[in-house]
C-alpha cells in the first residue's frame, strides 16, 4: 500500500472529497505524497459513451459454442456423444404430439393447492432443449416447436404471483426462458413482432419482480434471504439485458454483483476465503441443495456475462472459482469414503436466521448437475487447476437436465471443451501478514503436479527457494525473518518442466506508517474527514492509532468509520449504545459483526491516546497505552471486506448517528501489529 500522509485543520470539511485533503510533512520526517492532478478532457474525447452492442447469440450459449457442439456430435466424439444422447432422453427434446405449451395467464408459486409453477418451468426446458436440439441437428421442425412455447406464453403470461417464491419464479425461469429466446433469434422462422412480444412479457413481467426484490427483498431484513435468491433475479435481469438489448439492465446486474448489499454479491456469496483459496459459500452451513443451486447460478450469470466479454468469472482474483472448489470438496469424498466436510475449515456465519458453526450435512452430497461449466471455463479455457470442481464434474457426468426446473442442465454436452494444449503458470499469488507470518495462497496451473515458492529481499529477485513440493493445498506460510520487505514468486513443475513464475506478491513484515492525518476539529454537526477509496484495503495485521478529545459524550459517534455502506465497515466509537469503547468489524452488517469493547466510555474533555491492533484473530485495545479489551476470536480483517468508498473521520456509516464532537490528532493507520510496548510508546510520543 502507498503512504498516504493528510493535514485537517479546525475547517469544516463536509464538503471536501477524498483527494481534497492538503498534503503536509511534520513531525515524523514522512514525505508527503504529491497532490493528483485535475482530469483534463482531451481535445476530440466524446463526452457520451456509445451505447453497447450486445453481441448474439449471447447468453450462455454463442454461435461458436453450436459449431463446436454440432462438430463433436457429428463425429461421435466422447464426452460431447454421450451428452446429446442426455439431451434426446430426457423427454423434454421431443416433438409428440403429448409435447404442447400449457400457458397460463398467472403463474402461482407457493405451497397452497393453487401452486402452478411447474407449467412454466417444464415449458421452459422444453423450449430451451427444442432449441439446442434445432442448432445441432439444424432440424427447423425443433426450431418450430420451440417457437410453439415461446409464443404460446408471450400471448397469455401476465403476472407471476404467490409467496415470496415468486420472485424466485421470476428469477430461475427469467434467466431460463431469456436463454431459450436468445437461442431461437437466430432463427430466421420467428417473426419480428413475435420476438418482439416474448421480449415485451420478459420486460413486464420478469423483470420488475426481479428488479423489486434486489432493491426491498420483499420488505424483509437483506440476511433474511440466502444467496440463491439474489442470484437468481442477477440471472434474470442480466439476460434480459442482453435479450431486449438494454444496456441498463444488464449494468443493473453487473453493478449488484460486485457491490450489491444483498447475498447473492460476490463478496457475500462467497463470503470468507480461507488459505489457498477455499471459499466458504454463504449457504454451506445451510444444506448442500441450496448451496450447489446458488454456485450453478453465480457460473450461469458468470458465463453469460463472459459471452458478452466481461470477465465475472475472474472477479475478485477468481472469487466463483474459490467458493465452487469449496462446495465441492464439501460434498466429495476420498477413496475411503471419508467425508471431505467434516475437516474443512468454517467461519462461523451469523444472519437472521441464526449462526451456522460448520458445513451442513443436510442434502450430502448433492449431485446438481451444474459442474461442467464451471471446470470448463476454468480448466480447459484458462488453464487454471480446479481439482474439487474436476473431480465432481468427473462424478456427475454425463449431465442431464435435473428434471425440477432448478438448472437448465445437460452441460457434458453444451459447456465441454477440447482440454488445453498447457496449463497456466501459478497466478493470484497474495502475501498478507497474518499473525506476524506471511501467509501466501495461489491459483495453480491444470497440468501442474506440485509447486515451489521462492523468496527475494528485492523486487524481481534474486529469490531463493523457501518451500518446494506443494502439493494439495496451495498455500504457504513463511516466518523467521527479519523486519523488512519480502517479495514472493510461485512456479509449478509440470511434464514440460518448471513453469514460469507466478506474479511477484510482496509481503512487509515491519510494521509500517501507511496513512496519517495531523490534526482535525469537528463541530458533531456536520463536519467530517474523508479518506482516500480502500485506505485500509488488503490489510491484515494492522495498527490504528490517533489522540483523541471528545467533548460530546453520545453514544455511536465515529472516531473513524470505513467501509462501502451498513452492510460492511470497521469503526470506533467512544460509547455503543449503553455500552464504552469500542471497535467493530463486519462484513454483513450487524449480523456480521466482531467486536472489542470496554465496559466504560471513552473518557470527555481531556486528550486520550487509542489504539487498535489486529494481529491473526487477536484485536486489542489499547487506552492511553494500556490494554484495555481482548478479542481472540476477531477473524475479520480489512482485506476481507470490499475496498470502501465511504472512509471517513468523525462520521458514521449508518446517518442516524450523530458526528463526532471534538479534536483528533496523528491519526494513523500502519501496517503491521504493534507490540504493547511499541503501542505504549506512541501514546507518550
């Protein structure tokens, strides 16, 4: 991370964005970092971005996709054979006379007698199969058929009504019948005004439910609902993006999945990534049918996206692929029939409906046939390893259609691909210091059979082999050196030799000044200090330090608060509700909340030293240089957290609370854990 050192006088600063601060030197001998310079608008630069063209075919399946299906069929190639002999005996690809659209004007979703979801979700799959059936086999009687169903329910669907299980009506069968449609258009047999109808009921029907529940989640607390059902409604609003051509929905979608508050965003749906990148899914302490239905819509949304050239798979340093290979280690086994679930690592996961302290047995395993998307993307495009994923794709072939409307299926055939000519080398290589130690954790490469991690006191080395034979899990943790700067590379040894090396991570084991404000008054009115956007991203251990007098003693005013919004954050304030000191981090707003406290407030009218470290799980808290509260179980960090935009001194995330009243002085933000000594130092310094 940059140094970033900021001046605040006693000015009022509301107003002020995050660059706005004024450099200056000061007591520490730190240089200042030069102030950015103005945007300057190019001469000939257009001042309105050109509308997207969408490219079609283009949800989860391209034109190209159907040459490569139809090629593979056409010469009886495995596994691609065995695929669309799943596709021919599911019942749904037919064209007999017992095969008919049964359209209703109101689709019911519920658990009362009126329920008739099934309608829709059985003449969805069969558009949909009818349509990759007409493709391959370039049969128009398939292509007739499934137009039967898509007009049939363009003329009659109105409403999608019932409990709340409406809306994942609208979702699944949104994305489902979106694909289905986006198939058909190339047909030149489907008349204008009738896809034009099929993307009217798609605009008036689907997607104000799903754009509803992503914006109230049915007027419910946003942990109440688990991460399938943002997904699915992400699912649908996207593809109807790309289906009627509206760039707004689709960035609608896009947008949510990286930042959205709700469960079904990247970093809540995956929402803890634990060494050598498994990623607890937000169901796995729920059951296994739900948390296998969530991953295959998060690649179903993920593959749509990539077909239109935006890479949701690669998020977040491959964020999908962390919690897919999770899910699936979770419902494998080894060759002794020894569960893989009961030895993984678990976050505890608090929401409305209570705290789950470890992956669910419930539903295990559970063979959803989604895998094969997510190991080809990974694997035979990128040449990335995915060993859990591989091995329950392997598990689950060949893949049919599931048969309960949850996933469209039958990815053997529509989603394999010829293997890749070579692996990737190691790639996503992270450094973090973690409990004073570096921890390190990679993607590997698919044809890799171990790796060595290597070690510079420089950038781009020379390095030196600290690790070699890594085999399984791809991580490493390095301790025992000095205080200092270390950079890190990653290779594999592979048939063709050693790989090239990972990128260089770089790993600071001394605790390190990153950010500092001299001096702020703020009237507890309006007045605030904003920092930087991620001031605080991509921290582990760390040190937050700043004198502080408060002249107001009301409970939840802000000595800091940073984050995106109420759902992740970390803070300090002088006084919780009915309570003291205390620093707070979460990652799902009050239901994801670790704290460290003091029974008593912070003290009013005199200037008062406050410290907070984090070292591994243990976050202390430090008054005047004295130990003052212990959390051991503080698995939050900084880094764990989206990079925040809402970083700011004396002021809250959430707007009922009051500004903070009073002076700061050498605020600081460093790198590292201080020692109690190093901590009683700074507070007289």
């Amino acid at each position: 991370m940059q140094r970033r050192i900021f001046c605040a006088g006693s000015l009022g600063l509301a107003a002020l964005g995050p660059l706005a601060l004024a450099g200056c030197g000061g007591g520490s001998g730190d240089s200042a970092e030069p102030a950015a310079a103005a945007p300057r608008l190019l001469a000939g630069a257009p001042l309105v971005q050109a509308a997207r063209v969408f490219k079609h075919p283009g949800l989860l399946h391209t034109e190209a996709d159907f040459d490569r299906m139809r090629a593979k069929v056409n010469a009886d190639a495995q596994p691609w054979a065995d695929g669309w002999g799943a596709l021919l005996t599911t019942g749904r690809s037919h064209l007999g006379k017992n095969n008919y659209p049964r359209p209703v004007a109101t689709v019911i979703r519920d658990n009362t007698p009126n329920n008739n979801v099934s309608k829709l979700y059985i003449d969805t799959a069969r558009a949909y199969q009818l349509a990759v059936r007409w493709k391959i086999s370039g049969d128009v009687a398939y292509a007739n058929k499934a137009l039967e169903y898509l007009n049939a329910w363009s003329g009659v669907l109105t409403t999608i009504a019932g409990n709340a299980d409406r809306f994942l009506a609208a979702g699944i069968y949104g994305y489902q019948f979106a694909n289905a449609a986006e198939i058909m258009r190339t047909y030149d047999g489907w008349a204008p005004a009738d896809l034009a109808r099929f993307q009217t009921m798609m605009l008036n029907v689907f997607y104000p439910l799903n754009h509803q529940f992503l914006v109230q989640h049915n007027d419910a607390d946003i942990t109440n609902y688990w991460a399938n059902w943002d997904q699915c409604n992400l699912a649908s609003i996207l593809a109807i993006g790309v289906l009627c051509d509206r760039q707004d929905l689709y960035d609608e979608a896009v947008g949510y999945y990286k930042t959205g508050a709700g469960n079904g965003a990247a970093n809540q749906a995956v929402r803890f990534i634990h060494p050598g990148y498994l990623g607890q899914w937000q169901e796995s302490s729920r059951d296994q049918g739900h948390t296998t239905l969530g991953v295959g819509l998060a690649a179903s949304f993920c593959e749509m996206a990539w077909n239109q050239g935006d890479d949701l798979y690669g998020y977040d340093n491959h964020r999908l692929l962390a919690g897919a290979e999770y899910v699936a280690k979770s419902n494998l086994a080894d060759a002794n029939g020894n569960l893989y679930y009961t030895s993984m690592p678990f976050d505890p996961y608090t929401n409305k409906h209570g705290t789950g302290l470890g992956i669910s047995p419930a539903s295990l395993p559970f063979t959803r046939p989604v895998w094969e998307m997510i190991r080809n993307h990974y694997v035979n495009r990128l040449g990335l390893a995915a060993p859990w994923t591989t091995l329950m794709a392997q598990k689950i072939r060949v893949e049919g259609d599931g048969g309960n409307g949850d996933q469209l299926g039958l990815g053997t055939l529509t989603f394999t691909r010829d293997p890749i000519a070579a692996g990737a080398p190691p790639s996503g290589l992270t450094a973090r210091l973690v409990g004073g130690k570096v921890e390190l954790s990679w993607w590997g490469g698919a044809y890799a059979t171990a790796y060595t991690v290597k070690r510079a006191t420089s950038a781009g080395g020379p390095y030196t082999t600290v690790a070699s034979g890594i085999t399984d899990l791809l991580t490493f943790t390095d301790s025992g050196m000095a205080p200092g700067a270390y950079y890190y590379v990653v290779t594999a040894a592979t048939p063709s030799g050693e790989s090239a090396p990972s990128n260089e991570a770089r790993a600071d084991t001394a605790v390190t000044l990153l950010t500092r404000v001299a001096a702020a008054t703020l009237n507890g009115v309006d007045q605030y200090v904003p920092l930087p956007a991620g001031v605080a991203a991509g921290l582990a251990d760390f040190t937050i330090a700043t004198k502080v007098f408060w002249n107001a003693a009301r409970d939840w005013e802000r000595v800091f608060d940073f984050g995106t919004g109420m759902n992740q954050y970390l803070f300090l304030t002088p006084r919780a509700f009915r309570g003291g000191l205390s620093f707070t981090i979460s990652n799902n707003g009050g239901f994801g909340s670790q704290t460290v406290s003091t029974p008593t407030p912070l003290a009013t009218g005199q200037w008062v030293h406050v410290a907070i470290t984090l070292s591994g799980s243990t976050a202390t808290l430090y008054v005047n240089g004295a130990v003052v509260g212990t959390n051991t179980a503080m698995t939050r960090a900084p880094f764990r957290l989206d990079d925040g935009d809402k970083n700011w001194l004396g002021r809250s995330q959430y707007p009922a609370d009051p500004y903070f009243n009073g002076k700061l002085e050498e605020f600081r933000i460093y790198n590292g854990a201080m020692t109690a000594a190093q901590v009683a130092a700074l507070a007289v310094a």
